[in-house]
C-alpha cells in the first residue's frame, strides 16, 4: 500500500530564540524524528518512543513474531486477543477501507498476494486473480468489547503499512499536547504532523518533484493557531524497474496488481490517520475526478496530484 513510509517530504524553518529541540529514532521501517518548541522534556521524549516502538513491533508484517504475523496464522481457526488501541486501530482500518469503496484495503496482502517490491519478479495477473477473493473487510470480525480479532476465511491477512505511520503521528501529537508541548513537528517516515509555530513564524512542508528530487513543486504553512496532517504516496521511491518498466509498491485491490502512474499523491487531512490511508486510495483512485471529489468531501481533505505525464501538480 502507498502509505506515509513513502513520503519525502521535508520542512523549511526559520531560527528560533526559544529551546528547540529534535530527537530521532528507528521504527516503522525507517528514520522517525520529532521537534519541539520548549525545554527539554525526556520524560516525554522516551514515552513517545516506547510507544512508537510498541505500534512498530506489534503491527510488523515481516516479523514471525509480531502480533499481525499471528493474527494473520491463526484467526481463521479462532478469536485472538488484542490491545484495545489495536482493536480501535483495526476498527478504524475496516471503516476507512469501507468509506473509500474498498480502494484502501487493510486485506490486500492476503494469501496469494505475489506482489513485493522486494522480490525481483513480477506476478502473472491470472495467478493473482485467483486470490482476490480473500481480499476485503468482509472477511474481518472485529469485537473491540471482547477486543478480539477473528477471520471468516483461512488466508485472510492484515497489513497496516497504509496506515500505522499515520496512526503513530496521532498518538504522538496526543502525547506532546498532554505533556503542554503545542509547537512540534511530527515527521515519520513522511507521514507529518506540524502544529503551532517556530518562533511565531509558520513551519513549511515542502512537496518534491517526484522527477527531480531537488525540486519543491509546492510549499504548504501551517496554520499559525492549528496543526497541518500531512501524507504523500507515489511511485518514485519504492517500486521496482524490471525490462525498462517500472512497478509501483502500491496495490490495486480490486486486481491485486502495482498501480500505475501515480507519481505523488499529497493529502492534507483532520488527522494523520485519515492522511495516510487517503494518500494509497487516492493514488489507487487517481483516474477518477469523481472519486477524488467524493473522498474529498467525505474526509475533509485537500489533494495534491502529479499523476501520468504531468510534470507539475494538481490541486484538488
């Protein structure tokens, strides 16, 4: 899935007189940094990573020890136990992929799924076929009293890559504002929560040229009295080029195969959460004015598309 992990983003500051501060981390499958406004608060610095770290390891598709990679082995057979912000999380992933008529999918790594970047092949789409059936919330029972997980079918998977970043910088922001801390910046692996200011003056996002790297198409300010959720998915970081073609990471549901021309899709959103999932359905949805004005009024959001031969953006 396209998901926050794939954003390259990067924000412009101006210097401050009051304490800044940074910390950076691993987790989530890459470099997570936060900087704040204010004296240094270790306290909050290491609950912020525990629980960082905590989201990164138990939501871990490749790990044969994670909580995902046992729920996706055994919920078929019988109901696994789950922490309740799981359960919310699951819950939210289910409604989402509904509310986007199913082209952000939680499942779409289901049994069968041949499609990896890291794998030096590309998959036969009549095999592919064969497997979707397995794909779609339909096949997830949810019970967030008993918080609990179970699967209709055997061969159903969970993979949260769209959304864990995004979930991870909401929780993050909610610890910083707990701990009296309103002026950060919340940045991992591109998935971007920014509120407040740096010294009175706007933090900047910048959104690169997929084409060239060293470029800024465009340039976002965050509000002076609120906060800026931002994701961007698109084809120019992860993908694969085999036979002079390059293969997007990120998946069509509804065929099982890499989307095409999708180069970057930048959300703007309530919450990181929403940012980072709308970020693959709209890159999966890309073709269809339609769908990208739905999306837009149903989740509050604003979008920002270089896609197929464009080589600049599009403001929806």
């Amino acid at each position: 899935m396209g998901t926050g992990f794939l954003v390259l983003l990067f924000f412009l500051c101006s210097c401050t007189e009051k304490p800044l501060n940074t910390f950076s981390f691993r987790g989530l499958g890459g470099d997570l940094s936060v900087t704040y406004v204010g004296p240094r608060n270790e306290e909050v610095e290491r609950t912020i990573v525990t629980m960082v770290t905590e989201i990164s390891t138990v939501l871990n598709y490749y790990d044969a020890g994670s909580l995902v990679t046992k729920i996706n082995s055994e919920a078929h057979a019988r109901p696994i136990p789950v922490p309740p912000w799981f359960c919310r999380l699951l819950d939210r992933a289910v409604s989402i992929t509904r509310e986007t008529e199913g082209k952000f999918d939680i499942t779409y790594k289901s049994e069968g799924f041949l499609w990896d970047i890291h794998r030096n092949e590309v998959p036969d789409p009549a095999e592919v076929r064969r497997y979707l059936p397995l794909i779609g919330v339909e096949n997830i029972m949810v019970d967030c009293a008993a918080n609990t997980v179970a699967f209709k079918k055997e061969g159903v998977r969970l993979d949260f890559g769209g959304i864990a970043a995004g979930y991870a910088a909401d929780e993050t922001r909610r610890l910083l504002e707990q701990a009296g801390i309103h002026h950060f910046l919340v940045n991992y692996t591109g998935e971007i929560v920014a509120c407040g200011t740096k010294q009175g003056r706007p933090w900047r996002i910048g959104i690169r040229d997929p084409f060239l790297k060293a470029n800024l198409l465009k340039t976002l300010a965050v509000p002076v009295e609120g906060c800026l959720n931002i994701s961007t998915s698109g084809d120019y970081e992860r993908y694969l080029e085999k036979d002079g073609k390059r293969y997007s990471h990120i998946i069509d549901p509804a065929t099982g195969l890499p989307v095409e021309g999708a180069h970057s899709v930048t959300v703007t959103a309530p919450d990181c959460t929403t940012a980072d999932a709308l970020a693959t359905a709209l890159s999966v949805g890309w073709r269809d004015n339609g769908y990208i004005r739905r999306m837009k009024e149903r989740f509050l959001l604003q979008v920002y598309m270089v896609t197929g031969s464009a080589r600049e953006v599009t403001a929806f």
